[in-house]
C-alpha cells in the first residue's frame, strides 16, 4: 500500500473511533435517566442519587470536550507535518538510532502531556473537588507526574533502546527477542509492582493487629489460602475513592486495601471485598490475565516485525527518511482497531472473572456483606446505576452493579 493510501486509512480510522467513542458516550447518557433497578433503590437516597446524576453529566461533558480536542490536535499534527517537524529536530541533534528513538518518544510524549495537563488538572481540582473526591494538593499533582515522567523514561525509554538494539543485530527477527524481554518485565512486574513501584507514590503499611486482620486470616486459613502479605495504602492521600486489589503470585502474593476502603466499610464487607480478591487467585485470574497479556503482546510484536521495515509506514505519518522510530508510530496507529478488538475481548473475559470471584466469595463466605459492600462503594464513587448496554459492552472491566448484585442474590 502507498504511504498515501496509508495516510487516509489512519485519519479514517481516528475519526471513525472518535464517532463510535461519542456514539456510546451519547447512549450512555442517554440512560442516566433510566429508572434505578428496584434491587438498587437502597443505594443512593433521592439527594445522593441528583448528585450523583449531576457528576455524571459533568464527566460527559467534559470527556467530550476533551476527545475532541485530542482528536484535532492529532489530525492537524498528521496533517501539517508535526510528525516531520520533531524529526527533523531530533536528527539535528543525534544520528544514532537509539538515540533519535529516545528523543522522539520523549519529545512526543512530553508534548501530548503538557497538552493534557489542563484537563487532568481541571478534572482533580475542578470536578473532583466540587464533588468532594478530591484530597491532592497541587504539589503532590504536579509531583505525581514529575514522578510518572521519569520513570516512563527510565523503564519505557530502557525497553525501547534494548529493542531497537535487537532490530539492528537481529533485523526482523527482533519481535521474538523484543517479546522475551517484555515477557520477562512483565513477569518481574507483577511480582515486585508493589514492592518497587508503589512506594514510590504511596505509603504501605501491614494492617494492623486487631479484629479486622482475625476475621481475615480466619477466612484465608477457612478456605486454605496462605497470606501473609496484607497492606493498608494511603490512598487518602489523592482522593476519596476507595479500592482493593491483588497483585502477585506465589510468595509475592499481597493483597492491598486503601484506608478509604476501611474507612468506609464495615469489618465483615471488607472480608467480602477481601474474598471476592481470594477468588481471582484460586481461580487462576491472576495466571490467566498474565499468559493472555503475554500472547497479545506476542501477535502484536510479530505484527509489528511484519511493517517496521516498510519505509510506506513511515511515511504515512509525514516522516521522509524511514525509521524504526517513525514506523512504530505509524504502526501504532494503524493497529489501533486491531487492539480495541483485543480489548473488547479483554474486558468481557474480565467481566466473567468478576462474576467467578464474586461466586467465590458467596460459596466460600457470604453474599449479604458482599453486596453491601458493593452498593456502599457504588455510593461512595457517585457510580452510574443504569449504564448503556452497548457502553457495558465496549468499556466496562467489571459488570454494571445491578447484574452483580442479581447474580449474588439468586
Ligand atoms: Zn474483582
């Protein structure tokens, strides 16, 4: 395909995203005025429930304004040679491929987030805050992303030189070396996230001696699940949302609960949060998101490993002389429907999880608390009871409440 066959297929497949994006955004407002499903009524009270219709709104607004705006910005930087421009400015610099790699990633992306940081910025200290979610200051906003910003350029700029650095000494044959690598971080991730990482922007400290931590290990040791590894995260800190997750797998294993969570819920709900957590692992979520990550990142490599020598590619973006740095952007680009498809796939297998761990924990504990903790935490977050189908569909990791709630109570 020509480069200029290839230039109109990404401005078609940019606007066309951006109008399925907008389509589901409209119908999904739309629903804001459904009738609350009577197993939901006990969830907000009639002034809570207009709150949380008036946050709703607000988000969609925004996000509109805010995908349109990033939808001109690219359009007019394919257009107008934005992608040359950076180029030319990075080759007046350096001539080693890596290096020009480096500087053109970190160029482009700098630029996108500087772009970008009104928006995130009115979202915290303008619609979080008018709706009482918002606990960060502007420092810690602003050294959150100081923070985010080096280690993309530690760890993303890292992966990148060692990459380029396979496609120089193994040509096309880098994608498996590339997909090694990758599966290796990805790997070593998992298990040291929280270990690593998180303590750069949060404060972790293991739950404390008491009640809470008897009712939990009571449960663990019920259902046979040696933990060992509970963590209380600062999340107040940023915001008042609460959340628990699991990370790792073996003698890494951890779950972490944000002290907003404990805040929030009674003891036995966050033993139901904490045993839906348990049912991921017995059922073997956390192996299977990873090996299913692991094979995607494998396809899309090898798909990659099949135009980066295409000099077309490149030029599709506006880049004259051909490289692997304008090539990966290009094929970024061109991928695109190819990964909103595999993350369709990706969210309904998550969807299916959610409903086996919340099984899990109605098997192995209780529905009742389980429940309650849910609609407690849908309260909390100003969460939408009456989404869109078809929105569910595209966007949603976990199931809408009502259909969780249904499940558990049958
Ligand atoms: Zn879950």
């Amino acid at each position: 395909m020509s480069s200029t066959t290839l230039f109109y297929l990404i401005l078609a497949i940019l606007i066309l995203e951006f109008l399925i994006e907008t389509v589901l955004d409209y119908l999904n407002a739309k629903s804001f005025s459904k009738p609350v499903p009577p197993e939901l009524e006990d969830v907000y009270d009639a002034k809570e429930y207009a709150r949380s219709q008036a946050y709703k709104k607000t988000n969609y607004n925004f996000g509109l304004l805010t995908s349109s705006f990033s939808l001109v910005v690219i359009l007019c930087f394919l257009t107008f040679g934005g992608f040359q421009w950076v180029d030319q400015v990075v080759r007046g610099i350096t001539d080693h491929p890596i290096g020009m790699a480096l500087l053109f990633f970190g160029f482009i992306m700098l630029g996108s987030d500087l772009l970008m940081t009104p928006f995130s910025y009115y979202k915290t200290f303008v619609i979080e805050e008018k709706f009482g979610f918002n606990k960060t200051t502007k420092k810690l906003f602003f050294l959150d992303k100081v923070k985010g910003w080096m280690m993309l350029a530690i760890l993303g700029g890292g992966i990148l030189s060692v990459v380029i650095w396979f496609f120089q000494w193994a040509g096309s044959d880098f994608w498996l070396y590339a997909w090694g690598l990758i599966a290796v971080f990805t790997v070593f991730m998992n298990l040291f996230y929280s270990r690593l990482i998180v303590p750069l922007f949060n404060k972790q400290t293991p739950l404390e001696e008491g009640s809470l931590k008897e009712k939990i290990q009571a449960y663990a040791q019920k259902v046979g699940f040696e933990l060992k590894n509970i963590f209380v995260i600062d999340g107040s800190k940023r915001s008042t949302k609460a959340n628990a997750y699991f990370s790792g797998f073996g003698k890494e294993k951890r779950v972490t609960l944000y002290d907003t969570l404990i805040n929030d819920l009674e003891e036995e709900e966050i033993v139901a949060v904490l045993a839906h957590e348990v049912g991921h692992y017995k059922r073997r979520h956390i192996i299977a998101n990873l090996t299913v990550s692991l094979l995607l990142t494998g396809f899309t490599l090898f798909l990659l490993s099949l135009f980066i020598n295409n000099p077309e590619v490149s030029k599709a973006i506006g880049v004259e002389i051909p490289s692997f740095h304008a090539a990966l952007i290009g094929f970024g680009l061109l991928y695109s429907p190819v990964s909103q498809l595999t993350g369709l796939a990706m969210n309904y297998m998550s969807r299916q999880f959610e409903y086996q761990a919340d099984h899990f924990a109605k098997e192995t504990l209780a529905a009742q608390p389980l429940i309650d903790s849910l609609k407690k935490l849908s309260r909390n977050n100003l969460s939408n009871l009456t989404p869109h189908p078809a929105y569910v569909f595209m966007h949603y990791s976990h199931p809408p409440l009502v259909a969780r709630v249904r499940r558990l109570g049958a």
